[in-house]
C-alpha cells in the first residue's frame, strides 16, 4: 500500500501564523480584574451564597435529601396549634436548626430547584471566607442574613406566557363577577285556572 503524500506547505507558514497570533494577542486589550481592589461585576442571578427565608420552610427536608453533598442540617419538632371549630388541634412541623456547611456545597443549586415552597435563593455576594474552617457553617440565622442581598425576581416577558399562579387567580376572579353581572330573570306570576273558576275572594266580593 502506497501512503498519500501530503502537499508541501509554503515555507515559512507556520512562522507567520505564530507570529500573526502573537501580534493579536499583544494588541489586544488586557482583561486583568484589579481584585480585591477594584470589585467585579457580577450577573444579577449569579450564584454567591444561599440565603434561607425562614418563613416559608415547613421542614420537608426535600432539600437535604437532595443535596449531593449531605452540607444541609436540619433538626425540627411538632407541636399542636388549636384551631377555632376543629374537633381536634392540629400539628405542625418547627424549624428548630437549618445549617449549610459552605465548605462542602458545590454550589450546585439542586436545593433551590427542588423546594416547593420558594425559601431556599441565590445571593450574588462571595466574600465570606473565613480563618476557620468551621466558621462556613452558617445556621438558619446567618442564612437568614443574606436575605437583604438577594436580588428581586426578574420581570415577566411581555410575548410569553402568563404564570400558572396569574392565570388561576384570575380565573378565580373571573367567576363572582360573571355571576355578579348575570341578569336575574323577573317574577313568575301565577295564572288563574282555567275553566271559569273564580278566586275565593272573588266570591266574596260578588256576594256582597
């Protein structure tokens, strides 16, 4: 078998493109980030550090059982919250300990995704770093903290599709006002028998 010669490339190619990179690379312009004295600009939605709104965790520990690190802590008891006209008090769940150890969490996002009930968020701020390894275990207070830095949603696109949670209050909306503005239909009034048959009153009045 024959092997295919190759074309001869002209000499000195690959000099000039070597030195075609180098000369794009020398006036380009520098990209150097002056950290920490000069602070970089950050996506509004990127990823710094969790913040944990209390409020709306009812301790369903989806979010620790999804972790891929097993960095969240989450300790929690029951008690009974009487209920005016129920036969019985009901229970609910009590956060008692929310932790992250941020020197286990990959900043995956996987528990922000997986809870339903929106108390999980992304913060844009990173400098937390600490002497001690063990200060990057912020309890449900610390997290508590970065809710002030969390940035607001984004707004709605104008050409997309309204939100499920829109569109079912507005259905909701919609149904006492149509039955508001319904017509009701008059009074039906009774007609006399047929066959002559005279009221009582009637015969009264005639007798008299």
């Amino acid at each position: 078998m024959s092997e295919r010669s190759e074309p001869a490339g002209v000499p000195g190619s690959g000099l000039v493109k070597g030195l075609a990179v180098t000369l794009k690379t020398m006036t380009k312009r520098s990209t150097t980030q002056q950290y920490p004295d000069v602070a970089p600009e950050l996506p509004p939605r990127s990823r710094g550090v969790i913040a944990l709104l209390e409020e709306n965790c009812t301790v369903c520990m989806l979010c620790s059982r999804e972790c891929p690190d097993w960095c969240i802590y989450i300790d929690s008891h029951k008690e009974e919250v009487a209920v005016p006209g129920a036969a019985r008090p009901r229970q609910r769940n009590v956060l008692d300990r929310f932790d992250i150890d941020f020197s286990l969490c990959m900043y995956c996002g996987i528990c922000i995704e997986v809870c339903p009930f929106d108390a999980l968020y992304w913060s844009p701020e990173f400098e937390y770093a600490e002497y001690d390894i063990k200060d990057l275990l912020h309890d449900k207070d610390h997290l508590g903290e970065w809710m002030a830095t969390v940035p607001p949603p984004p707004a709605h696109d104008p050409n997309g599709e309204p939100a499920k949670e829109e569109t079912a209050a507005a259905r909701k909306a919609a149904i006492p006002a149509a039955s508001a503005a319904r017509p009701t239909a008059p009074p039906v009034r009774p007609e006399p028998a047929s066959g002559g048959t005279a009221a009582p009153g009637d015969g009264e009045g005639a007798s008299e």
